[in-house]
C-alpha cells in the first residue's frame, strides 16, 4: 500500500450540484448517481469550486432537523409498523 499513489484512487468524474439546491434535491442527486459526495459548485461559473457535501454532511443535517421538530416526525420516517426503542 505505501507504493499507492493518490492519482491511483482519486475520482475521475465528480458530481456537481449549485449552492442553491435543497438538501433533499442533493439526497435525490446522490440517490440517482450513487455518489456520497458532490462538489458544490457556482451557479455562475460551475468550474468554480464553493465546496462539498457528503453523505455524512447530509445525513447530519437531516438528523438535526428531525431533532428540531421533534420526536413525532422522527416516527413518519420510519417503515409502517417500525418503532424507535423505548417509545
């Protein structure tokens, strides 16, 4: 493995998504290309670089947001019949 170079791993093709897209249109881009990350780029110019967003970024937010609205949603996510431990 210390013979392994970057190049070796490095993605060729990146999925790119605007800044002004909504996460759940990130999930669904991700959901579609299989991708767990996407590049964020400019709405103005796509070859410029604002950042990434991960599956993990994603799922963090998502978790937060269920948090923030309570315990009720949390259970509207769930599969029929599914229930979280101590409810």
């Amino acid at each position: 493995a210390s013979g392994l170079r970057l190049a070796d791993l490095a993605r060729r093709v990146m999925v790119a998504i605007p800044p002004d897209r909504t996460l759940r249109e990130a999930a669904e881009l991700m959901a579609q290309t299989r991708a767990d990350v996407l590049v964020v780029t400019a709405a103005e110019d796509p070859s410029r670089l604002l950042g990434v967003l991960t599956l993990r970024d994603l799922l963090q937010a998502h978790g937060e947001h269920l948090e923030s609205a309570g315990r009720r949603e949390a259970f509207e996510v769930l599969p029929a019949g599914w229930k979280l431990p101590g409810a």
